[in-house]
C-alpha cells in the first residue's frame, strides 16, 4: 500500500512539473468568457399601466420592494426643488394613518419604508412583507400633505442650503453642473433660498398629482416571496392607484466648448481644490460601443490600479486618489476625471489629467492593461450576478432601456470581444480632452498665480452660483497699523534683536553651487556703511566682481570693467549694507501674498519685490525686474534654512531661478566682524 501511495504522489509530481515547465515557457490562453445563466424574473402588468418585476429567492426570510418612477427630469425653474421636497414629504402620513402612527408600526416590525421624488423603497422580515407593502402602498396611493409638514420641510431645506454655502464640495458640483448641462436644464438648475421661498403647498400637491403616476413605473420585488400570491397582493395593494399623462417635456441639448476651457470658481476657505475635467457625452446603456468605453474608462482611471490613480497619487503624491466615470444616460451623459488636491500642486495636478486623458487617447493601451480591465469586470460581473437584487436590476434595466431579453447573458462575451482598437477609439469618442470644460474650485489667491503660468487654456472665472465674474483679487487686505517699517522691523526681531544686528559691522558669506556638474562659489563682503562686494568665481576663475565702497564701484567680468553709473549707482548709494533689508523701510508695502501655502508681506523697492513671511518675520523671496535681450524678466530668488550665527539668523540655502535653471546655493561659511578689509572695496 505504502509503495502505490509513493508511485501515485510520484506521478503526481511529476504532472505537477510538467505543467509548471509549459506555464514557464508558454503564458496560458484565456478561457472563454463564463456563461451566465440569470433567474428568470416573473413580470406583469397591472391594468393602470404599472409594471411587477419578481425575482423569487429563499437563501433568507426577508424580502423588499422597489418603486421606480421612470420620468423624464423636468426644469422646475424658479421652483427649483419643487420635486425633491414633494418627495420628502411623501410618507408623513396618509389619509387612513398619522405620521405618529405610520413610523410607530414601522418600527415596531424592524421594518424599513422610505419615499422619495421618483419612487419608494420596502424590506422586511417575510412574515410582515405583506403589511409592510401595503403601508408603502398607503404612501405612495394616499399621502397626505399638511402645512405644518410643509412648513417644517420649508425650514429644513433652507438650513441645509445655509450649511452647504461654504462647502467646497457642493460649490464645486453645483457650478459644474450648471455649467456642463446648461442653466435651462433639468440636471444644470439647483435649489436656492429663493426657489424654496416660492414653492407653495398647492405645488407640491400639483407635483405629486401631475407625476407620481403607476403608468410611467416598476414594481421591483425581491426576496422570499411566493410569486403568486405576492401577484394577488400587488394587484390588492396598487390595482387603485390612478393612472394619469404624464406631461409632456422637451429636453434642451447639451453642448462642449469648442476648445478646452477652464472654468475657475473662487472659494477663499478652501484649503484644497477639487479639479473636474468634464465633458457631456452621448452613450446609453446597449450602445455598440458601450463595453470598450466601460473598459476605456476603467483602465485610465477606474480604481486604485488606474492610470490616474498610480500617476497623481502613487507617482506625484498629489491627492490621496483620482478617478474618472463615464456617466451613461438616456437623457444627458458625462465623462468626468476629478481629483482633490493641495492648492500648491492644482496647476501640476491639472496638467497630469490632461496628460493622461490625452495619452489614452492618442496611443493604445496594452494588451495587459486590457486584459486586466477584462478581467476585472469579469469577476465583478460573475460575483454580482449571483445576488437576487442584480437579477432584479437587470429586469429593470433591460424595461427601462428596451433591451434585448439576453442583453446580460451576453454581457461577458461583448466585454471579451472588445479589442485594442476599439478601446482607443471609445476615448477619442467620449473622453474630450480638447473639448472639455477643466472645473477647479479652489482658493484662488493660492492657485490662480501658478495655474496661468502653467496652462495654455482660456481661465474663465465663476462665482458660488455659476454666473461669469472677474478674476478674483489676488491679495488680501493690509492689516491696519501694519507697514514697510513695520515689517521689516519684525524681521530684525526675527533674526535676532535690534541690538544684535546694529552690532554687526561687517559680514562675508561664501556658498556655492553647482551648474551643470561644475562648481559655482559665490563670495560676498558687506561693511558698514553700506559697502558691497560680491565675487562670482568657478574652478578658481573670476567670472564676475561687483563693487560698491559706499560712493562709487564697479562691475568686472569677461575681462571688461564698467564703472557704475546713473540710476544703477544711484541704487548702489541707497543699500544700506551690511543688512539691505534696512533701506527697505523706505518701500511700499504693497499687498499680501500666499508663498507655497504661507501668506507674506509683499514690499515693493524700486525694482524688487521683497516677501516676508506673516508668522515667521523671516524674508523668504525676492523678485527683481531685470532688462534681458527679449525684454523685461524676473528673477526670483528664495531663502531658507535659516540657522544662527554668533546670535543673528541667515538663510543657509538661496535659490536663484534663472529661465529654466535653478541656482540653487548653500552657505559654507558665514564671518561677522571678521574677514573683511577696506581692500575688499577697491
């Protein structure tokens, strides 16, 4: 016996070893796509026009019923949440039970009963499914509508419009909306204080009686339920319930820029922008190309294994995600690719989506990329497929959408089927990467300085309700009793005292840096009063010597000497070495501006801009308006690290930010009272 068990594991190993050598030297070949056999769903017909949808499963004693009313969405203008509050007050009672006595009995039974503007929804234990259907019958057929309910629900929507007017959130979907789908369109409009403030009680009774009608809707009901009886039961429960015309509606169409735009709404509480990058779409559910535009969508940025999701959040470290959906719809479709993001990387963040989008439209994603997307809708289908309510979905799908009867049994094989091409020429078709309208909402004081030196797209500028405004201003009031002197008095106190820096008589800081793989050292003297040398030298060479000796000075390099002259000497004289920041005392303090995400100070001296940070009192940049072969330029130049010496506190790295190239400088060595010579000025 122990020797057949020793031949059998040994064949076994062997087996073993021959299928891991192909699967080595051969990747197997996909299977073909699971059949999917769905429950037949019963469905019938009531004479008022409302449609029964029963999938029957016994796996647990429970069972539920969901009512769709199928309307088109209609504009309600000035009204607008007329329909939303009808559909809150739906249930508060009905003309046989109280409102008391219709949530006690809910509750009593561990039941659950909701309505809202386009339908309702029940579940239950089995054995008080049929009472529990009857009360959301008694709901739907019979509710009734009080001023004081009214009242209430007036109030409570107003609050809730007052909560959401700082919300970044909701400020930045309600423009998109509005902007995406147009003013006049049922999805663009929103609910304000003003619209609510017009809604009547009459209206809501003329809402509910004008669409809450049984011909335009579905009965879904799922769960341990005996189909005949529940058949009787329905019939019972909504065979009353009136039919009526629906009336009749035109949807306005939605249209794209002609070019890409972005559309910028201001919000000064932000502490992050949320980027949309969206585009109206026509796609429906059954379409040719729906399946390679689900796969299109999914690989660029359908979960954390997306292009989005690896490039701003796992490569940039942008936002902790970023996603794309294509929103399918009879109606009006969308394609949005969105992100959340810190105000100093928006414009960086911006660029990345677009790039992305652009990317998979212009070139073909992998084969493994599709094949994984395939893959993955493959097990979420199969996995879904099993539970009653998908059954159910489907059914409802497949009336709603007039599809055909095996439209979902086919489902996997139309995914399988979709090839390379098809999905790039999905997103060439949905995702309009140069028609799309780039929504940010953000603190514009923060984002806007860097997202137009970044973008080469049109920035239009929104307000909170989606009206066309103007650029919003870019810095924040001056507090009062705050000036020049002030500010540059509190940098002295920052960086060590009055006392210590009126101590000071000379100062030599030597740094350097390096270009292009070779070392830059930069050596500069200042004396009291007010004489400057600064020595520019690489691989022990001189390349550049500026001297001021209080009265006049020079500027040597390429073997060529300039004495200083008019206005450039004339600033010369006016520095107050050795600390410069004394003469500007005599600028103007001319705004406030974010510096990567603190606020500063902003002086203007002649041609420079000096920047010192709010809370810290340090000076963190400067920008000098210098004249270049093709005009004006600036030349910015940032100070931090800043670390003590003999009491007084020097930024030990400088960067200086010359077109493309950064200098970027750290100190080596600082000297005070030391080191320096009244030869060092001649």
């Amino acid at each position: 016996m122990k020797t057949k068990i020793l031949s059998f594991v040994a064949i076994l190993a062997i087996t073993f070893a021959a299928t891991a050598q192909r699967d080595l030297n051969k990747q197997p070949k996909p299977g073909p796509a699971p059949k999917i056999k769905l429950g037949k769903p019963e469905k019938f017909t009531l004479s008022n026009g409302l449609q029964v949808i029963m999938v029957e499963n016994h796996k647990l004693p429970r069972a539920s019923a969901n009512l769709t009313i199928d309307n088109k969405p209609v504009f309600e203008g000035s009204k607008a949440g007329l329909s939303s509050m009808m559909g809150s007050l739906l249930g508060n009672g009905t003309t046989s039970v109280s409102k008391d006595d219709f949530n006690e009995k809910i509750d009593y039974l561990g039941a659950n009963v909701n309505f809202f503007q386009s339908g309702a929804f029940a579940s239950s234990l089995k054995k008080y499914f049929p009472e529990i259907l009857g009360l959301m019958a008694d709901g739907v057929k019979n509710s009734v509508f009080s001023q004081e309910e009214f009242d209430k629900e007036v109030e409570r929507t107003l609050e809730g419009l007052k909560n959401n007017e700082k919300n970044v959130t909701t400020i930045a979907r309600r423009v998109e909306d509005y902007l995406t789908y147009g003013k006049n369109h049922p999805f663009g409009e929103y609910t304000t204080p003003e619209s609510v403030k017009n809604i009547t009680l009459a209206d809501i009774k003329n809402n509910y009686n004008a669409y809450y009608k049984p011909n335009n809707a579905y009965l879904v009901i799922v769960g341990d339920i005996n189909p005949k009886e529940t058949k009787k039961l329905v019939k019972k429960l909504f065979g009353d319930w009136k039919k009526g015309t629906i009336p009749a509606y035109t949807m306005p169409k939605t249209t794209n820029p002609s070019t890409t735009e972005i559309n910028f709404i201001n919000m000064p509480n932000a502490v992050q922008s949320e980027i949309a990058v969206v585009n109206n779409i026509d796609l429906t559910l059954g379409d040719k190309d729906y399946y390679a535009a689900l796969l299109a969508n999914n690989i660029l940025g359908g979960g954390g294994t997306a292009r989005l999701f690896m490039n701003l959040r796992e490569d940039k470290g942008y936002t902790y995600g970023s996603y794309s959906r294509l929103s399918q719809s009879r109606y009006a479709g969308t394609f949005r690719a969105t992100a959340s993001v810190r105000n100093m990387v928006t414009d960086s963040a911006m660029v990345e989506l677009q790039k992305e989008i652009n990317k998979i439209r212009y070139q073909k994603v992998s084969e493994e990329e599709l094949k994984n997307a395939k893959a993955k809708y493959v097990g979420d289908f199969v996995m879904d497929v099993q539970k009653p309510r998908t059954v159910a979905r489907f059914a409802l799908n497949i009336a709603r959408y007039n599809l055909p009867d095996n439209f979902y049994e086919k489902y996997l094989a139309n995914i399988n089927a979709v090839s390379l091409d098809d999905v790039q020429n999905a997103a060439i078709k949905y995702f309009k990467g140069d028609k799309a309208r780039v929504f940010i909402t953000g603190k514009g004081i923060e984002v806007l300085k860097n997202l137009e030196k970044t973008s080469d797209y049109a920035i239009k500028y929104f307000d909170k309700k989606g009206n066309a405004t103007t650029k919003p201003k870019m810095s924040l009031p001056i507090p009062a009793g705050v000036t020049a002197t002030t500010v540059v008095d509190k940098y002295f106190d920052a960086i060590g005292g009055k006392d210590k820096v009126a101590a000071v008589k000379s100062v030599m800081i030597t740094s350097s840096a390096k270009v292009q793989g070779m070392q830059l050292e930069l050596t500069q003297k200042n004396a009291a009063p007010n004489k400057t040398s600064v020595v520019v030298s690489m691989m022990g060479n001189v390349m550049q010597k500026t001297v001021f000796d209080g009265t006049k000075g020079y500027q040597e390099g390429r073997g060529q000497k300039k004495e200083m002259s008019g206005k450039e000497l004339e600033e010369a004289k006016n520095t107050k070495a050795p600390f410069e920041d004394e003469a500007y005392k005599s600028g103007t303090l001319d705004r406030i501006e974010p510096v990567d995400g603190n606020n500063a100070y902003v002086i203007k001296y002649n041609d420079t801009e000096v920047f010192y940070d709010m809370k810290s009192g340090l000076k963190i940049k400067t920008v000098t308006t210098a004249k270049g072969p093709q005009g004006e330029i600036k030349v910015p130049r940032t100070f931090s690290d800043y670390k003590e010496v003999n009491g007084i506190k020097f930024p030990h790295k400088t960067t200086i930010k010359q077109g493309p190239m950064d200098l970027n400088f750290e100190v080596k060595e600082i000297k005070i009272n030391e080191g320096v010579s009244d030869s060092d000025f001649q």
